[in-house]
C-alpha cells in the first residue's frame, strides 16, 4: 500500500509540472530576443514554474485576477512588481541579464506562485 500511495504522489507531482510548464508560450521578436509569457494565477499554473532562457531574454507574467505581486526572493536577478489589487490582464516583464538562476514568489500566495528562472549562454 505504501508504494502505491508513493507511486499515487509522484505520478501526481509530474502531472502538476506538465500543466505549469504548458501554459507557458514564447515568441521571437524582431531583435532575436524571445519572450516568454507565463500565467500569473492563483493555480497550478504558477506553482513550481521552471524556465530556461538565454541571457537578454524577457518573461513576462500575466495576471488573471488582482491580489498578486511579484517579487524575486534570491538569486542574480532583483526585481518587484509591487503589489497589484484588482487588475485582471496586468504585466510585468523582466528582461534578464545575469547568468544564473532566479527565484520568485507572489508573497500572499507563497505555497501556490513561485518559480526558478534559469539563465544560460
């Protein structure tokens, strides 16, 4: 019972990956950068978001409702969005510069709305 209930957690842990990592669309624009547009909400959809870019490349996060910020918590990169109440579609972009990895977090929802972003050559 053990290793179906451990099988049970790890099949459902890859399932909530696969829905983060597919909400997540990229486009190149005129200048070679691409940018990567990510869902800002309160579901699986921002929960353990995991992204791999190259340096000069822009995220940008989209709300669906208000109640939100975005903020990195460690890592090469600084940025805040400060905190937005009621703005469904509201963006905030970064474009990244440094090497490295970057995390973040909406502070009133830390369990839910966090991610890495991982910035290579």
């Amino acid at each position: 019972m053990k290793f179906f209930f451990t099988i049970l957690v790890f099949t459902l842990l890859i399932a909530c990956e696969r829905d983060s990592l597919s909400d997540i669309s990229s486009s190149t624009l005129d200048d070679g950068i691409t940018l990567y547009d990510l869902p800002w909400q309160n579901s699986s959809a921002s929960t353990n978001q995991q992204l791999s870019i190259q340096v000069g490349d822009t995220v940008r996060w989209t709300w669906d409702s208000g109640g939100h910020n975005l903020r990195s918590t460690s890592g090469v990169e600084n940025f805040n969005s400060g905190f937005i109440d009621a703005n469904p579609g509201y963006q905030f972009q970064w474009i990244f510069n440094e090497l490295g990895s970057t995390q973040y977090v909406c502070d009133p929802h830390p369990s839910t709305m966090f991610g890495t972003i991982n910035v290579n050559e």
